[in-house]
C-alpha cells in the first residue's frame, strides 16, 4: 500500500528569516494524522536565510539527522562539536540525555536548504554524541547509498534504531528497485526533481508511504535527489 503526502499539504511555517514544511506535527502545525510513520518523527524541509539560523536551544531523547541540499549550515553544541555541513555530507546528533545546540547559515548571500530529520531512539537515556561524515552520492550516482543506520559504517553515520536512510542522486531514466522485509516500511522522500514509485509520479517535495510492499520499484523521470527511510513499523 502507497500513501502519497504531497509537497503542498505539509505543514508551513514562514518567519521571515526562516521557510518551512513539515511532513509531520511540529511546532506550531498540528495535525494529528501525520505524528509521524514508525520511529521516523519529523522531516523539516527548511530554507534558512543568509546570516541568520536557529539559536542555541536544548534537545533530549531523539536522533537528529541533518541533511543539506544547497549552501552550508554552521554547527554548535554543548559537547564542544563545532563544523560546517555542506552537500555531499551528513549530520547526526543524537540528544540523549540532554544536549544544546545552534546551526546558523554563515553566508553573507547563500540561502541554505536543508533536510532535517528526526528519528525517536529505541530506548531513552543514551549518552549525548555528535557525528559526521561525508556520502558518495556524488560520486557514485545512479544508486542507493546508506547515510545512517544501527550500525554506521563508511559514508553512514550511526543511529540507536533499527532504521535506515539512503540517499541517492538520480539521473534520468535510472532504476533502483529498494527491497523491504515483512514487518518494515519505508518512506520515500523527494528532495529534488521527479520520480516514480511503484508507478506512482512524485515531484521535489512529495513523499510517498510504503505498507506491505516487497519492493519499491523507484524509476527517475528526471534528474532527482531521494531519501529512502527504511523503518520498523
């Protein structure tokens, strides 16, 4: 079963310095058929504007996955973690027992665009961790590429659930087939271009689903950037 979540029924939030959609409850946007699917619990597609960014604020019991999709996002912690995200690399945090943080755009022209991502823990109290790492998605296009999962490993931050997220850049015309096991789902997320999903059509910012499909046949209709959560559900 496929359950699109189109780009323009997500929650928006615009503060001038900031522009938003959630696919899922947050913040100010409420909206209690979508708290979410399995453990994944937030996917904030964010533009932040040049010179400005979110102030050191505190996070506890959740895996924080950052994704950038153009520009670069300064941050800082209260482990002492300082670095720049840029493309081509992913971020994870994972707030645990208690952490605080900040992540600013420090462009003086740049628009920052980014994916943030939520994951809930399987269990509370973890130690409190920061983690970076670049991706091949670049390099190797045309595929899948592991960015997070239980155990890490090359090109893979590591998170405390049994999820995983890929990511792949697309060139038209590519076909990947994404197997899923009994018991599992997964969620496909457009960050830019089109694609199709089991012959679904989705566009940058749709997302699509997944219940008790063996495989998702994912087809690039044109030049595209997808996120792949594989979750428990």
């Amino acid at each position: 079963m496929l359950t699109l979540r189109p780009s323009e029924a997500r929650g928006k939030a615009n503060f001038g310095w900031l522009d938003s959609r959630h696919s899922f409850s947050f913040g100010e946007y409420f909206d209690p058929a979508h708290m979410g699917f399995g453990p994944l619990r937030v996917i904030n597609e964010d533009w932040v504007a040049p010179g400005t960014g979110f102030d050191t604020h505190p996070h506890r019991d959740m895996e924080i996955v950052t994704y950038v999709l153009s520009g670069a996002l300064k941050h800082q912690d209260s482990l002492g973690s300082s670095s720049i995200i840029r493309p081509g690399e992913v971020q994870r945090m994972t707030a645990g027992t208690g952490i605080r943080h900040s992540e600013h755009n420090p462009s003086a022209d740049e628009v920052v665009h980014l994916l943030q991502i939520w994951i809930v823990p399987d269990r509370r109290g973890y130690e409190p961790g920061y983690e970076q790492k670049p991706v091949v998605i670049a390099e190797q296009p045309g595929k899948l590429h592991l960015i997070a999962g239980p155990a890490g490993g090359e090109g893979a931050v590591r998170i405390n659930q049994d999820a995983s997220i890929h990511a792949g850049r697309l060139n038209a015309g590519d076909q990947v087939a994404f197997p899923l096991t009994a018991g599992r789902g997964a969620w496909v997320q457009v960050a830019k271009g089109g694609v199709s999903v089991n012959g679904l059509t989705l566009t940058a910012g749709d997302a699509v689903a997944a219940q008790d499909e063996a495989v998702l046949a994912i087809v690039a209709d044109e030049d595209a950037e997808i996120l792949v959560f594989d979750l428990p559900l």
